[in-house]
C-alpha cells in the first residue's frame, strides 16, 4: 500500500510501526500454525497401549521387556537401581517364611505374605553366615512342608532368587536383566511410559494369568482369581470406550501352568466346564484361548481382530519373539484396512 502524499514524519514513523508489528503478529501465528501442523504430524504416530490385568498378571515384567527392546539408554541407566530391589526381594521372601514359621510353631492363624513389615533380626558382619542361613532355611524339606501346608502363596520368582544366593547375597552383586524382569515392585496408581519403536503400531494389551485357575484373590478370598480375569476381560470387550480398538490379550505364565499340571493338580476340579479333556498344558491353552476368543466374540460392539498368545513373560527372549510377532501382526491388519495390501 502506498503511503498518503501529504503524510508527515511523524504520521509516516506510527505507519511504519503499526506495519511491523502488524508483520509479528503475522509471523507469530504463521509459527503456531507450523507448530500445531508438526504435533499433530507427531500425534498421528502415536500409538496408546494400555497394558491392563489383575496384580501379578505380568504387566510391569512386560512393561520391562518393551523397554528392554526398545529404550536401552534409559534401561542401562536404571538397571543400578534394581539391585537394591532385588536383594530387597529376597529379604522379604525370608522374613515372610520366618514369620510362617513362627506361626506355624505357636499355632496361630497364618499372616499375610503382603505385610510389607521386615522383623529387624540379630545384628551381624558375618555375610557370608548369613548368606548360608538363608540357603539353608530354603532347602530344609521341613520348611517346605510347612509353606505348603499353610498354602502360602510367595511371589513366582522367589525359587529364582533364593536357589541364586551365592550370587546376589554379596556385596559386588551384579544385577542382570534377568534378575529385574524377576524382581516384583508394587505398582501404584497409573504410570506412563513413551517408547519409540521403528514401525508398526499397537492395540490395547490385556494379561490373563492362565497358571491361577486355582488361587483366589488376594484381596477378596471368595473370588477365583481366574473368573476375575473373564470378568474383566467381559468388561473391555464390551466397552464401546474400545469398540475400535484392536485387542491383544497374554494367556500369561504357561511355565507356572505347566509346573502346576505336571504336580497332578487337576483343571476340572476347579472349572467342572474343562470336562474330561487331557489335563495336559497344550489342551488347557487351547481351552482358555477359545474361551476367551468367544467372549470377544459375543461381547464386542462390532466385529474386530483379537490377538490372543500365550506367554511366559519372564522368558525374555520368548516375549521379546511374541511381541515383534504381535507388532507384526497388527501392522498387516492395519495396511490390509488401509487397502494398501
């Protein structure tokens, strides 16, 4: 625009102002606008995961394995940190035996193996005494006996760590991947994590602990914890929150299943609808994974893909195959819905 012929110096001064503050203004919004386009490039390639189950379905020993696949950096700098964790473990699993086994000698009623509680015992430097104590106290047939009796339910990985005492109750103890994706730390509340993976995207991720056909739950002693998992399972694939979500679902620890089946305890005992099919590990995954693939079936809004995979997630190679085979998957299902295969 051409300035007024009859403009003063002073007039020409406010237009040229007015002019550049108009143009940064401009290029202001020409900004937020490229910045809104970026993040909304960058939130197109975000995919969510919601890992869900019940305590102890394998969320967080998943959770662990992601990261150990796709965030080195930040695992190497966080693996320091689970020593601690995990002698922390094995001390708990001692004084938890200790306390059954004082009350099993008093003839109390039996304590809570969640009581987060360690008794302070005798002072002493002598490590390596007690190193052995602990050794023994594990191997003695007789306290065997007694944890049985009282049916104590230990965390799945105290064999683990206290047949390995040699190695991890000293002072240069070196943690492996191993040891942390074995080590249990209570998950409180919900937790966030990013992961960048090289392609593909993901569904929601749900774990169905397969081995506790036979337990109950912990905090509420009338529900097997097995229904509880078909209850909440029911539950997502009725969610019309989710009825565009593809869905992934763990039939988690078939190595405890299969220790479990090997003893002779028997599936039909405790779900009468197994019938008489083989009690043997490859019929009672076949089993669970039809049921629960029914389940999606008639309670889905409308009709989509299920993953279903049995798992063992402390095999961290084994997991780390599945979830590339899941990854995989359900990037083949989203080109074949893009029409792009």
């Amino acid at each position: 625009m051409q300035p007024p012929p009859d403009e003063t110096p002073a007039q020409h001064t406010a237009r040229q102002k007015r002019e550049l503050d108009a143009q940064r203004h401009s290029d202001e919004i020409d900004e937020d606008i490229k910045q809104e386009r970026a993040e909304a490039k960058k939130q197109r390639g975000v995919i969510k995961v919601l890992l869900l189950g019940q305590s102890e379905s394998g969320k967080s020993t998943t959770l662990k394995n992601f990261r150990m696949q796709y965030a080195k950096g930040e695992w190497s700098a966080e693996r320091c940190g689970w020593r601690a964790v995990v002698q922390l473990n094995v001390v708990r699993c001692i004084t938890t035996i200790l306390r059954v086994l004082t009350e099993e000698m008093n003839g109390d009623s039996p304590v809570d193996s969640e009581d987060d509680r360690t008794s302070a015992g005798q002072d002493s430097s002598d490590e390596e005494s007690l190193k052995d104590d602990m050794k023994a106290l594990w191997d003695d047939k007789t306290v065997r006996l007694a944890l049985k009796r009282r049916k104590l339910q230990l965390p799945d990985s105290v064999n683990f760590f206290l047949k390995d005492l040699d190695r991890i109750a000293t002072r240069n103890y070196v943690v492996t991947d191993q040891d942390i994706v074995r080590a249990r730390l209570r998950t409180v509340g919900i937790q966030e994590h990013r992961l960048f993976f090289e392609r593909g995207p993901w569904g929601q991720a749900r774990f169905s602990p397969i081995s506790v056909f036979d337990q109950r739950l912990e905090e509420d002693s009338r529900v097997n914890r097995l229904e509880d998992s078909i209850n909440l399972w029911t539950s997502i694939c009725s969610s019309k929150l989710l009825a565009k979500t593809q869905l992934i679902l763990f039939l988690n620890k078939c190595d405890l299943l299969r220790k479990k089946l090997k003893r002779g305890v028997r599936v039909n005992q405790y779900l009468p609808s197994y019938g008489d099919r083989p009690n043997e590990v490859n019929p009672v995954i076949r089993y669970f994974r039809d049921k629960f693939k029914e389940i999606q079936k008639q309670c889905s809004p409308e009709p989509r893909t299920t993953y279903i995979y049995p798992t063992t997630v402390t095999d961290t190679e084994g997991t780390i195959t599945t979830l590339e085979s899941v990854r995989d998957g359900v990037l083949r299902e989203n080109l074949t819905t893009s029409q792009l295969i």
